[in-house]
C-alpha cells in the first residue's frame, strides 16, 4: 500500500470516528488541504467523500 493510499484510509477512519459536527467540520478541513496539497484524483478522494456523507448523516441522526 503506498503512503498515499495510507493516508487516505486514514482519514477515512478519522471521518467515521467523529462524533460531533464539530469534529467532522475539523476532520474535513484537513481532509480537504490534504487533497488538495498532494492533487488526489477523484476516484482516491471517494472513498473519504463517501465517509463523511456517512458521518454526517449519523450526526444528524443523533442530533449532535
């Protein structure tokens, strides 16, 4: 698995594990500078992208 790869299951872990809108708008903003800093291509940038939907909805879900 290249570091690439690495840090993008990373962050995607990171984006499930957040428990407040709070974290995830944090945890996005980073997500976000990441992408674009190392010029990820959409395909590598789905897989996070599809996490925090995923998150996002769970907070709404539990209204926090």
């Amino acid at each position: 698995m290249s570091r690439t790869d690495e840090e993008i299951k990373r962050f995607e872990t990171k984006m499930k594990s957040c428990t407040t809108m709070t974290d995830l708008l944090v945890a996005m903003s980073s997500w976000q500078s990441y992408a674009q800093s190392h010029n990820l291509e959409p395909e590598q940038k789905r897989t996070v992208d599809e996490a925090v939907s995923y998150t996002h909805l769970r907070a709404h879900e539990t209204r926090r």
